[in-house]
C-alpha cells in the first residue's frame, strides 16, 4: 500500500535528502560490480583528477556525464562498473610538497633526502588528495568506490615496471642524448604537450658574422641571441641563390671568435629573416636536428638552472636574460649588431608554473613512437574505436601522425621510479621488474638506481588496464576489459586519450575503450574561459550547497551538445531548480491521491483509458523510446529538454489537470482507478526516466510511490517502449483538443476576462472530423477553458454580438464577450498604454541618435538601450492588434 507512505513534505530540501541516499547507496554496496557470466559487462574508467585538485566546474560536467551512462546501463540491467582513482601528478605535486616544506619547515627537498622528501609526499597524498574524492560523492557519483585506485598503489606500480621493461626488451624504449623542454623552475623534463605556447612580443637581433679570412660578412637573426655562445654552424636553404657561394665556408662567431662551417639544409626558410639560420644543436629542436644531419659540435651554453656554463665563457653565472642584455651592449661595441626588430614570437612555457621553457640537450629515457603509433592510428581510422563528435578524431590523426619519440624520465622524486639499475663496477644497465641483487654481468652488488622517475602519463596511459590487474590476467580483467566509453575533454586528446590507446594496443593487444566522448569546457555567461585571474570561476560545491546537487546536475547537461562548450548563466540553475521543484509539487499532488491506491488490487480487465489517458501513455512510450536513443548517441542536452518539455508541460501542464476531475470523482470507482493508476504508472516512468540525471530527488520521490519490491529506484529497471501502446490516433485528437483550449485561454488573456469568470464558447466547423474530435474532448475544453456553456455545432444561423473570434485546426471558436468585460474601457486603457510606449520608443530612439551617448556611454548602457527600445516596440504592436481586435467586435 502507497497509503504509509503518502506524506511528502511540503517542500523539497535537498540537504535533507542528498546524504541520506548517497550513504544508503553505499551501505548497500548498490555501486559495486563483480563478473557476472549471466549479465554483460559496461565499464567506464574514470579519468583520475590530480590528487593535488579540488572538484570545478569541469570535473562536475565530466563526472556528472560518466554518472549518467552508469546508471542508465545500470538500470538497463549490465553489471556496470565505473572505476574511480586518483592520480599523483608528479611534477604539480612535488611542486606543492616543496612550496609547504619551504614555508613550514625552511627546508629543501635535497636537504631532507629522497627518503624523507617521500615520506612527506605519501602524508600529503593522505592529508589532501582524498579532498577531491570527499567532493565528487557530493556530485552523487555511483562509481564502486570498493575499487578506487591510485596511479602509484603497488598494482599499478607493477604495471608500470612490467610495460617498461616489456617495451624496453623489443627495442621501444632507449636512452640517448637529445633535446628535451626543460623547466629552469621544476627543473625536470617535459613532453610537447606540457609545453603551452603563447605569443609575446619580443626582438628579432640582426648580427654579424665575419666570413673567414674575408672582409665580407653575413648577417644571422635571431630571437635568442645568448645562444650564438653555442653556435656550432649556419645554415643556409641549398635554393638560395643569394648565398650558394658561400656554403662550406668558415665565419667566426661574434664576441668567443669560434670558427663555425656554413651548412646547406632544406629545414631553413629563404623568406624569414636574412635566409641564414645559426644553429645552436644544444639549445633548439630543429637546430639538434640539422646538427644531427651534418654532425654538428653539441655546446651547451646554458645550464638546468637556466644559468650560463663555463662554456659560454665570461657569461658564466650570469642568469640567461642577464647574459642576453650583457652580449647586446658587448655586439653594440664590437660593431656586430646590424639592427633591432620589435617581433611577435612564439614563447614555450611550462603548464604547470609557467616558467619560460629552456630547450636542452640531455640524456633522457625515450619510447620509440613510429611503431607504436601505427596500430593506433588504424584502430581510430577502422572505426575500432570512435571518436564522438567525430570531428576530434582529426585532431588525433595531426598529432600521432607527426609524433615525435616521447621522453618518458623527469628529474623528480615523487612518481614511479624508472625500473633501472647501472652497475657502478662495470657500467652495466640492468632493467628489471624486480630488483636486481648483483650485476648479470660481473656479480658486483654495487648497484645504483636510475635517480630520474616515469613521466606522469606513462602510468596513467596504461590506466583502463592496470586498474583491473594486468599484468596478472584477472578475473575483472577478463570480465570488464575493453571497456566501453572514455569521457573526457578535449585538452587531453595527446595526453592521456592516444597514449592510453598505443599502449593497449602494445601490452593488452586490444582497444582500451569502443567510444571516445569529448566534451567542451564550461565557460562563464560571457563565453570567457574560467581562471582564477578573471575571478570569474565556478564552485560547484557552493552551487550544490545552495541549490542541490540534481540542479547542478541538469544545469550542466541542458543545452549541452558533443564536443561544445557551454555557458554557465545562473538564470539556467533558477529553471533547473524550478524544475525539481516541480517534479515535486506533481509528486506530491499524486500521492495525496493515491492514498487508498494499492497496484496489487487493480484489476486491469476493468479500467477505462480515456483520450487522455490513451495521449499521455502513447506520449510516455514515444519518450522512452526517445530518451534511450539519445543517451545510445550521447545527445546529453537533447534528452534533458526532452524530459524537461514532458515532464513540465506534457505531464504537469496537461495531464495532471485533465485527470483531476477523475481523481476526485469517489462516486465512480472505476474511472477513479483508472486515473490513479495511470498517474502512478506515468509518474514511475518518468522518474525512472530522470534518474540518471536527478538521482537524489528522483529516489526520494520513488521510495513513497513504490509498489514494487526492489529497494531503490538506482537497481530498479529502465522503461522498455511497448509499442502497443503508442496511439497516433489519440495523440492527433488530443493535440485538436490541446490547441483549442490554448486559443480560448489565449483570447481570455488578451480580453483580460477574468480568470476564475466561467464563459460561453462556441465552436463551428466544416469538417465533421474536427467537430466529432471536439464533442470528445467537450469535458476537457469546459473544464481546463473554465467553459461553462459550450455548443458545438457545424453551422451558426446567427452570431453573437460583441464576439471574440480566433481559428485553430479548421475550427472557429466564437466567445461572445457582452458582459464579461467592459470594452469601451478596455480601448480607452489600451489607447493609454500605446501612447505610453510611443513615448518611451521615442526617449529610447533620441538618445541612441546621441552620437556623445553611443560614443561615451559604457557598452552595456547603449545594449540595454536597444533591447529597451525594441522591446517598447514589440509590445506597442501587441497592443495595437489587441486594440484593433476589440474595436471590430465593439
């Protein structure tokens, strides 16, 4: 019996009602998955924010997108797992582990050792990185939390080792002198991708170079001056004509008089600059490159702390910038500086503290990418994996089709330490998963780890698949691997999206995932980026403890379309709380009447479905159907409006109002029971429906109108179409119906008749179809019209004076208004109010004809102006139809 359960507060409060779902949820292990031969498995793993975060804006749209697909699978019966984690972004966290070291005790990582510099990252992973977790089961995230990881746990450890030293023994991963991004600030590595460029202003520096046992002279451009201190050559394009005497000659470097050979290489552009290029081998990419093409001397000028070496001479000690001012003033004495450009360039910096990025040579650990990157190209260009919208997989195609090998080892502490060991008496390199207790090679114990740890990335790329148990082949593995989708933003495509794609296919021999859904970022109403400096950033915990979690919720996912950004406008948080809100007065409204409804009594033979009834189940199951093809599509922001339209207008607006009069009729048993259980049956439907979207409230809603024996709507089942059930006929007539009480309520409105006033209507017609449709529907028109005297007839001997008319559907509804409103008056006051807006249209134009107004007047004051004025002008037309229609009738 409903009948216990009936008292729903008179109010919703979400901060009554959130906790105590979510700990019930828990309690009852509802979010935890095993292998289950007699289900199929869903699997979605959860991108591990950096322990290092708090919850924003962006990790509440892609948790709340990942929460959807496991509950909807979930409810559609697959044992669905969502495997949460964390990962220790090793550069950001030691960067934070340092900054409180320095500032509560006055120390250095260097000075409290490896070891003790670990113990305090371990206490900090414990004390801070777990906030992040705390705040996304406030989102109401279902992930199986029995399950979480973390990318350094001992097994994601041993997955690390056991890739390393399986790519390291076919020859994909290799140590080598070469040019890495270097952080002068976190003093460590980075990949391509960690490295953010930025256009600034800076110098173009013309510099001569004096040719050899010449008085001739070239003139080099650069951007860099302080690294001709390093210059080992100059190249030239072979095409160019200008200087194709002088290849192969010596010119000497300016101020430390090195001789250096003029190269030929294709690499230089004749159209930039002079059309010669000083290469410095150990201080830029492409010009390591053309070193390695014409075995060009390495010299490295500037060293890790971005300070100049004793090879840049009597520049050494200097900071780079120092040294660069104090070279200029000495090419100015020397009579070697031609000229200097102001030029807008390109500058590297670093993602993580922005720090100008110093390109060195160094010896690194490197994954070879031509092989690896073969495979996955062709399983996004089969269509193995998809990319959703599939415009991003073109952003991944640019990117693995033009990759560059990937250094792997960074200069830190805090991360999975490379799995290598040098012998310290013969030199030889051991790499193993375990480690080693002599030397292979001369059984000497004098063994030394690599010092250097894995790039980030480099475990978080085997994450689908570490988590589960590889390298043991686990049941989970076996069960929930390849998973299914991978929800993500698209600034991590080469990040996280194609390594995790190589390296399936490497160590697992399989996808990682079958979909790739890419979501945009959250901006402010402005369409402004979030950041800190703009102060213009979202909580989504303040949201939540304002407005609930389900608002926040529907908020995100409104409007929202693959692959797109949106915008956060706090208008769109007011409608999806209105929303929740009326879901909840509806509830309410239905179990007040339900009260002696019991399902186990309704005998099915004997119900009486009415238009209505047989419109809003019809509408029910097209919805359904509707619903469960959008979320197949991941059209998130389709199926909320949807919903919304169903539930708010459909259901609320119409249905609810048209069963009343059967919901109170207790004379007649059978129409009454009918109403009830149809009302039950849709309201069920839609939270069901909704659940996914609005778990807290939903559940709260469904643990009172329940009649079934499952003890939470989130393990219940997903409404399936049935088909016959869908009434195109009852829809068509209904939408007749509809559309007649919209046009009488419509001319009420603009006749301004009283809203509790009942009325006389009249509606004529030459179609026999529209008339028989409407004599059906004469109950609802009377009753949701407030109609107390409707004559349906096909043809009108004498029509009413003093009438309003309007024509829908072929049917002309004719409300005779003598009496019920006193028109001579309405045209006065009607009169009044156009006069009213004539006269602000013309304050509102004047002002922006005022070229001083428009010109001076701040932006904001001008738009408002136009809105005003066209808002003036809407509403006078309105009026004038309004007044012309009352004089016709008068």
């Amino acid at each position: 019996m409903i009948e216990e359960k009936k008292n729903l507060s008179t109010t919703y409060d979400p901060s009554q009602v959130e906790e105590k779902w979510y700990d019930y949820w828990i309690e009852n292990n509802h979010f935890h998955a095993n292998p289950n031969e007699e289900k199929e498995s869903f699997t979605i793993m959860m991108p591990p924010p950096n322990v290092t975060g708090q919850l924003h804006i962006g990790h509440a749209l892609t948790m709340t997108f990942q929460d959807i697909l496991t509950r909807w699978k979930r409810m559609q019966g697959y044992e669905a797992l969502w495997l949460p984690g964390t990962d220790h972004a090793s550069i950001a966290t030691e960067v934070k582990v340092v900054n409180k070291m320095r500032e509560e005790e006055g120390v250095g990582k260097e000075e409290v050792g490896r070891e003790g510099f670990l113990e305090r990252a371990w206490k900090w992973k414990e004390e801070y990185g777990g906030r992040i977790t705390k705040q996304l089961r406030k989102l109401g995230v279902s992930c199986d939390w029995d399950r979480e990881r973390f990318t350094m746990d001992e097994g994601c450890n041993e997955a690390v080792k056991e890739a390393f030293v399986q790519l390291y023994e076919k020859g994909l991963i290799y140590q080598g002198d070469y040019i890495v991004n270097w952080c002068p600030e976190c003093m460590t590595t980075l990949s391509d991708v960690e490295v953010e460029h930025e256009d600034k202003p800076g110098k173009l520096y013309h510099i001569r170079y004096n040719i050899k046992d010449s008085d001739n002279y070239i003139v080099v451009a650069t951007t860099r001056p302080e690294t001709l201190l390093g210059d080992s050559g100059v190249a030239v394009n072979p095409d160019d004509e200008r200087y194709e005497d002088i290849i192969g000659k010596k010119v000497i470097v300016p101020v430390v008089n090195r001789e250096i050979e003029i190269v030929a290489d294709d690499y230089v552009d004749s159209e930039f600059g002079t059309g010669l290029v000083k290469v410095t081998p150990a201080h830029d990419p492409n010009d390591f490159e053309i070193g390695e093409r014409h075995d060009l001397e390495i010299i490295k000028v500037i060293g890790d702390d971005a300070i100049m070496t004793k090879e840049a001479g009597k520049y050494e000690g200097l900071d780079r910038y120092e040294c660069r001012q104090q070279l200029i003033n000495d090419l100015k004495s020397a009579g070697l500086l031609e000229k200097i450009e102001e030029h807008d360039h390109s500058v590297g910096q670093c993602y993580r503290c922005d720090t100008t990025i110093e390109p060195l040579v160094s010896k690194q650990w490197f994954v070879a990418m031509e092989e690896l990157a073969k495979p996955a190209i062709e399983a996004v260009r089969n269509k193995d994996i998809n990319f959703v919208p599939e415009r991003f997989s073109k952003v991944y195609f640019n990117w693995m089709e033009n990759i560059r090998d990937w250094c792997i080892s960074r200069q830190l502490w805090w991360g999975h330490q490379i799995p290598v060991w040098y012998c310290q008496d013969c030199d030889e390199v051991i790499v193993r998963t375990e480690e080693p207790t002599e030397c292979p090679k001369c059984s000497s114990t004098n063994l030394k780890q690599d010092e250097d740890v894995l790039d980030t990335w480099f475990s978080s790329g085997l994450w689908p698949f570490s988590t589960l148990g590889w390298p043991e082949e686990t049941e989970e593995l076996k069960y929930f691997y390849p998973t299914d989708v991978l929800v993500t933003g698209r600034d991590i495509i080469f990040f996280w999206v194609a390594r995790m794609i190589f390296m399936a296919l490497e160590c697992k021999g399989e996808i990682p995932f079958k979909d790739i859904y890419i979501h945009g970022l959250v901006r402010d109403a402005e369409g402004r980026k979030m950041s800190k400096s703009l102060g213009n950033g979202i909580d989504p915990i303040e949201v939540i403890d304002q407005f609930g979690t389900d608002t926040l919720r529907f908020t995100l996912i409104t409007g929202n379309t693959p692959g797109n950004d949106i915008r956060y406008r706090e208008e769109r948080v007011e409608a999806s709380r209105n929303f929740a809100n009326k879901l909840w007065n509806a509830s309410r409204f239905v179990l007040m009447n339900l009260e002696d409804f019991d399902l186990e009594d309704v005998d099915y033979s004997t119900l009486e479905y009415t238009l209505a009834d047989q419109w809003i189940i019809s509408r029910l199951n097209k919805k359904i159907n509707q619903v469960t093809k959008l979320l197949e599509e991941y059209q998130f922001g389709q199926v909320s409006q949807e919903l919304y339209d169903f539930v708010w207008r459909e259901f609320c607006d119409w249905y609810i109002e048209l069963v009343k009069p059967r919901l109170y009729q207790k004379d007649n048993q059978i129409a009454r029971q009918t109403a009830q259980y149809v009302t039950w049956f849709v309201l069920d439907n839609i939270l069901r429906l909704l659940h996914p979207f609005m778990p807290f409230i939903t559940e709260e809603i469904w643990q009172y109108l329940s009649a079934e024996e499952e003890e939470s709507l989130m393990i219940s089942y997903w409404p399936e179409v049935d088909n016959l059930s869908v009434n195109h006929k009852a829809e068509a007539k209904m939408e007749v119906i509809m559309e007649l009480i919209r046009s009488i309520r419509n001319i009420r409105n603009e006749m301004k008749v009283n809203p509790g006033k009942k009325i006389t209507a009249i509606l004529t017609s030459e179609s026999d179809e529209k008339l028989v449709i409407a004599t059906e529907g004469k109950d609802y028109i009377s009753d949701l019209a407030n109609v107390d005297d409707l004559t349906i007839i096909r043809e009108l001997e004498d029509r009413p004076e003093q009438a309003s008319t309007a024509i829908t559907n072929e049917v002309e509804i004719i409300l005779p208004l003598a009496g019920m409103v006193d028109i001579n008056k309405e045209i006065i006051r009607l009169e009044e109010e156009i006069e009213k807006m004539e006269s602000e249209i013309k304050r509102a134009v004047g002002k922006l004809s005022n070229k001083g107004f428009v010109d001076n007047a701040p932006d904001h004051l001008v738009e408002e102006e136009k809105r005003k004025k066209d808002e003036y002008t809407a509403k006078k037309e309105q009026l004038e139809e309004r007044l012309n229609s009352l004089k016709s009738i008068n």
